[in-house]
C-alpha cells in the first residue's frame, strides 16, 4: 500500500502542473504554444503579460494568434471613440469581444489600449463598467504641425461681375468688378479689396463718360486679447463723378468684437489717420476784353489739393440667417479734425444668396449710401448705389 503513496503523489503534481488556472488570462502563439497568466496591458502594436512561468512579457501583436480573458477588460479599440469593456474569446478560429450580451469580431490589432478589469456576475452581465480615461503622448513631431496649423493662414477670395444703378451725380447704370483677398488665422486678420465701376452713353454720336470709379485698399489687423484688437488699414479711390481725381485715408486704431459665434459676427473699430485728396474745383477769375474792353468772367477748373487729419468709427455686422443666406450691413463715419462741419458716411447693407452648400457661388443684392456733406463744385452730397452682384469665392 505504502508503495502506492508516492506513485499517487506524483500523478496528482502532474494533474496539477497541466490542469489550466481558471483565473488566468490565456495567450495562444501563432505556432500554437500557449501561456496562462495576466495581461497588463495593450496597444496596437505589444502586449505586456504577466506570466505564471516566465514572469513580465512584453510581446508583439503580430506573432499572437489568440488572447483570451476571464474577467472583461476596459479597452479602447479606435481613437477618438468612447472605451467599450468585455471579455475577449477566440472561438471557431475567431477572435471576439463579449459584453455580456453580444459578440463582436475583432482584432488585437485595433486594439488602441486596454485598461483595468470590470467586474461581472454570474450571468456574464456587466455590473459595473468604469472606462479609465485614456491618455496618448503625441509625437512631438504632431505637436509641432499643430503648432504649424495654428500659424498657417487661411485664404478666402471672391470675384464679382456687378450691375449697378447710381443715382445722385449721375442716373445711369454701371457695370463693374469687385475683387476680394482675406488672408486669416487665429492672430491676423487681413483682406485686401478693388472695385470698379463704369458707365457711358451716346448722345447724338458723342459718347461721353457718366460714370467711372476705383477704389482699392488693404487692411492688417492683430488679435491682441480675446475681443480687442489692433488695425492699419489704407484706402484709395478715385470718382471721375464726384470730381475726386484721388482720395488716400491711412488709419490705425482699435477694434472689438462684440458678438464672435457661426451664426452672428459684431464688430466696431475707432482709429486715427491722415486724408490726402485731390478734387476739381470751379474759379471765377475775371479778364478784360481787349475788344469791348469790359471785364469778363470766366470759369475754370483747377486742381485743389489738401491733407487733413481724420478720425473713423466703423460698425460691421454679418448675419446667417440659414444655411445659404447671410446678411451684412457695414456703416463708416470720417469726420475731419480740422472742420468738424465736414464729414463723410458710407452705409452699405446687403443680402447674399448662396448657391451651392459649399458656398461658393452666390448672388447678392444691396444698397449702399455714401454722403459728402462738403462735396466738391456741382456734385451732388448722396449718392446712393443699387447693385446686384453675381460671384464666386474660392
């Protein structure tokens, strides 16, 4: 009997040498070696496992064929998605992830990262499930396109082709371009613009000029605080009608933005600059007939020129009412510092129909008033400008 004993002793340290723990984790090789232990953790490319016989592991994905878990395992399987839990199986040739309730086909691959077990009962349904928030180092090299990014300008331009009714100076229709640059990121705003507009008529085989205007200009403007910021802006125009054979305005200031969201853009801006202009003018000058010998007067037209210092308030609003259509209203007030009798407004308020979903071809139509109470000789002080725009921006 007493022989028996060590016989016994040793098929039972066999038995459980080769019986599987059942609380272990079970990693299967693609050569079909296998070990049982504890998986630490994961990510698309190692697995780190605890192993019964051969202590901490780290393994790559690619020569594991199966994993199987006895407790469900918090895991995130794709970047940027919540983290999903379960019990991962290999079943029919097949790896799966189970929550309790359904099967899902995976690959250990896909699997971004693995955290901390959850607990279930005894009907496999998850009693509590505790996603570990999930924490990635970026490259450094991703670190510096964002910053990259961040810097990088985003470029915004548009061409118009518009018909336009003036009147005030003149009562003829016009046709015209209005081209537009916007250049922006996330410190500078900056737009560049040039608009023309011209008009003739034929009157008893004469044809004369009834309208013929330029206008261009840049802005430079720098995000100092969330809602302030600073400008330099310069504007040049030229009205063959309004007898302004140049106009400059240089300018600096602050401005704010009252309201910055998708659907609702305010802003007002106030600055300083100097105006340069150059304007025809009528003069009296009287001669003496040599015939008659009467004094005669006589008009002529000359060339004034002058500088002065100006001030400008701008207040600008952008609307989007839908998808498709936006609604701007913009009104600029120059008065000048040296005779504050004299001064100009320009208001213009447009509706823009848009298209296409993209937004990039759109018609608009508006209406713009722009008033001199100090105009030149024999030009009227409003002039008040109906155009529709057909455009693209790209």
């Amino acid at each position: 009997m007493r022989k028996w004993i060590p016989l016994s002793m040793m098929f039972l340290a066999i038995f459980i040498l080769k019986t599987p723990d059942t609380n272990a984790d079970t990693i299967t090789f693609q050569n079909q070696d296998s070990l049982s232990g504890k998986v630490i953790s994961i990510n698309k490319h190692t697995l780190k496992f605890e192993s019964d016989q051969l202590g901490s592991l780290t393994i790559p994905i690619k020569k594991l064929k199966s994993l199987e878990t006895v407790q469900p395992k918090t895991m995130v399987l794709q970047v940027d998605q919540p983290a999903t839990s379960g019990r991962l199986l290999f079943e029919n040739n097949q790896q799966y992830l189970f929550d309790g309730k359904t099967k899902r086909p995976v690959n250990l691959g896909e699997i971004v990262t693995l955290g901390k077990p959850v607990i279930i009962d005894d009907t496999q349904k998850i009693k509590q499930v505790k996603p570990v928030p999930v924490t990635t180092t970026k490259p450094k090299e991703k670190t510096e396109s964002k910053e990259e990014s961040k810097n990088k300008f985003i470029w915004d331009r548009s061409f118009e082709l518009l018909l336009a009714g003036r009147s005030g100076n003149t009562e003829r229709a016009s046709i015209g371009t209005h081209l537009k640059l916007n250049a922006r990121n996330p410190l500078w705003k900056n737009s560049a613009y040039f608009r023309s507009l011209y008009a003739n008529k034929n009157s008893d085989g004469d044809r004369s000029v009834t309208d013929e205007e330029y206008r261009f200009g840049v802005r430079v403007q720098k995000a100092e605080t969330k809602n302030y910021s600073a400008f330099t802006s310069f504007d040049f125009e030229n009205d063959r009608v309004q007898r302004i054979n140049y106009r400059a305005v240089i300018n600096s200031g602050l401005a704010y933005a009252w309201v910055k969201s998708e659907k609702v853009n305010y802003e007002t801006s106030v600055g300083l600059g100097i105006q340069t202009e150059s304007v025809d003018k009528n003069k009296n000058i009287e001669k003496i007939d040599p015939v008659s010998g009467q004094p005669k007067t006589k008009t002529i037209t000359i060339d004034e020129s002058n500088s002065t210092p100006i001030a400008q308030a701008v207040s600008e609003l952008r609307l989007k009412i839908n998808k498709r259509v936006d609604l701007t209203q913009k009104t600029k007030w120059i008065p000048d510092l040296n005779n504050e009798k004299n001064f100009r407004i320009n208001a213009d308020t447009s509706l823009v129909v848009y298209m296409d979903d993209k937004r990039k071809t759109f018609i608009k139509s508006g209406v713009t008033f722009d008033y001199n109470n100090q105009p030149p000789d024999d030009v009227e002080p409003l002039d008040t400008y109906y155009a529709t725009t057909f455009g693209y921006q790209f």
